[in-house]
C-alpha cells in the first residue's frame, strides 16, 4: 500500500505505457504537467482523457502527493483542452473514477472531458 493506503502504482498500465511511447494514441495536448488523448472508445462526440504525467494511482494519492505546481499544471491543461476543443461555449462534463465502486478502469489518475452535445444527467436517480 502507498502512504495513501492506495495500492501502490502499477508502471505497467496502458496510461504509463502511453507516457513512455510505447501505445500511440491521438495527442492533443502536451505539455510538463499533463497529457490530453482522444479516448479509443468515446461516450460523446468530443471524449478525451487528461493524464498527470506523473505516478498518480487516483485523485487522492495526487491530490496528497503532487507538488502545488504538478496540482496547478494539471488542472490549467485541463481547463486549456476543453477550451481548445472549443467547448467553453456550449458547455461539457469533467469526470474522474476512483476506485471500484467509481468505476475505475485504469490505475492511473485520469480526467474525462465529455462534450460535443447535451450529456444529461451525473448518474441516475436513486430508487425510492
């Protein structure tokens, strides 16, 4: 376990694969703090994922263990690629999973950015 009580990063997920150039994907942004892809199976007509470049497991372990300028970098790129996109205007979703209960894929920390048309509501209602 890491200081967070995560499990510890595993080097060998497709995300730490694609930071080292081994996987292509479709880049959009690059720079010291981030990296912006188009997801391979999109849930939107503009889906695309934002990766810290460093070794973070999930939101918590960055958010305890990132540098302020990691935290800050991140964060402007982000905000950057859905502007790029040209998604400010119209409007667009920013997720991330944690865990299994949040549906968490890939062990690396990442950012969805979900826009392109009306994505409806967070999750669905609860019953009862």
């Amino acid at each position: 376990m890491s200081a967070t009580g995560l499990p510890p990063y595993d080097d060998a997920n497709i995300f730490a694969r694609i930071l080292r150039g081994e996987i292509p994907c479709r880049k959009i942004h690059e720079d010291d703090h981030a990296l912006a892809f188009h997801d391979i199976n999109p849930q939107a007509p503009v889906h695309v994922l934002v990766i810290p470049k460093g070794q973070y497991v999930s939101v918590a372990d960055f958010s305890a263990s990132a540098t302020d300028a990691e935290v800050a970098g991140f964060w402007r790129a982000v905000a950057k690629v859905a502007k790029d996109l040209g998604l400010e205007q119209s409007g667009y979703r920013v997720l991330t999973n944690m865990g299994s209960d949040g549906g968490q894929e890939v062990p690396h920390f990442h950012i969805h950015i979900f826009g392109g048309r009306p994505i409806g509501r967070m999750v669905p209602k609860a019953a009862g």
